[in-house]
C-alpha cells in the first residue's frame, strides 16, 4: 500500500497521460492492432507465434486469477485508483501487464535488434508501473505477471516452433483439453473469454496451414 500510496503521490496530468497510454497498448483493441500488422504486414510467421503466446498467455493469467481470487487494492482507504473500467476479474498477476510481457518478450524474441529490445523493454516495464500508477494492482500482482508473462511466452513461441515445423497439430488439441478442464474447474467470464480466443486461434491456424 506504501507503494501505491507514493504514486499516488507523485500524480499529475503528464505523468496521468504518459501512463494510462502504457495502460491502453495492453487492452484488446492495441494488441489486436499489433497482432494484425505483425500478421499482415510484417512476417506472418511472426503474427502466428505471437497470436499462439497470447492466446495462451491470456487464458493462464485468467486460470491463476480464479484460483487465487485475490481482491484488487480499488476502494482501499486513503487509494483513489483511475480507469478502473478496465480493471476487471480478481488481481493477481496482472493482466495488463502479462499481456504487454507476453507480446513484446515473443517480438524481441523473434527480431532480436537493439531497437526493438529496447523498445520492448520500455512497454513492459511502463506497463507494469502504470498498473501501479493507476493504483488498480498491487505491486505482487506486477511482479507476478513480468514473470509469467516472460515465461510463457518463451514457452509458447518455442512449442509454436516445433508444432509449426514438425505438423504435431495434436499438441494444440492437448493444451486445448487442459485448458477445458481448468474452464470447468475454475470458471469465470475472462477465463472463458480466453479460451475461446485459444480454440479461434488454434481452429483457425490448422485450417489455414492446411
């Protein structure tokens, strides 16, 4: 809470811009945006791996937060949060940030030039912060999604690699199965949500490539 309490703190309208712009390259719309050029105009290879990381990403983030089910520090006394229109679902780890993680670790991955590690490096720290800036995380739930976010996508673009080149289209209908049975277990609109955008991308991909 000292911690939230400090950004509070340190508040003003430049720094309330500069952050929730971090904030809203996490949302759905910018990484969809990011997703599509990668996909379109850039190296589709690049698109697939990067859909496969999020969809995954996203769907694990929304499992650990049903099962942890840890409340939010909005409505915390002495804490005014912002933009809590989007802060939905249960707190830890941080979505938000998990996802910004998840994108830009699978890009540097893939590109690996100075320009696009050190831009990479900018959105997931600023995005991590600006959850606390924002006063909707607690600092846990940050750290937490930095290093699933790292994790997985690491994870996820390796296993897309062999899947891609090997064909082991079974490997996706296996995670498609976990994935199942944790929607059963844990329920949840977002984790539901989640596993729908997993069951599009992987529907859509072997469809596709064949």
């Amino acid at each position: 809470m000292d911690i939230l309490l400090f950004f509070q703190s340190i508040r003003n309208d430049i720094l309330t811009m500069i952050f929730t712009a971090f904030t809203i390259c996490t949302e759905t719309m910018a990484v969809t945006l990011i997703a599509a050029i990668m996909y379109w105009c850039i190296d589709k290879k690049c698109g697939q791996r990067l859909l496969f990381a999020i969809t995954g990403s996203i769907t694990i983030n929304s499992g650990i937060k049903n099962f942890f089910k840890v409340p939010r520090p909005i409505g915390s006394e002495g804490l005014e949060s912002l933009r809590t229109s989007t802060a939905t679902g249960y707190s830890f780890p941080s979505g938000h940030t998990q996802t910004a993680t998840t994108v830009w670790v699978s890009i540097m991955e893939y590109f690996r030039k100075n320009w696009v590690i050190v831009l990479g490096v900018i959105m997931v720290l600023g995005a991590g912060v600006s959850r606390l800036y924002l006063g909707v995380h607690w600092p846990t739930d940050v750290l937490g999604g930095w290093i699933l976010g790292i994790v997985l996508s690491l994870i996820f673009v390796k296993l897309f690699d062999y899947i891609d080149q090997n064909k082991c289209y079974y490997i996706l209908f296996l995670i498609l199965i976990v994935f199942m049975v944790a929607v059963y277990f844990l329920a949840g609109e977002e984790l539901v949500k989640s596993f729908g955008m997993y069951t599009g991308f992987i529907l859509g991909y072997i469809i596709e490539d064949k």
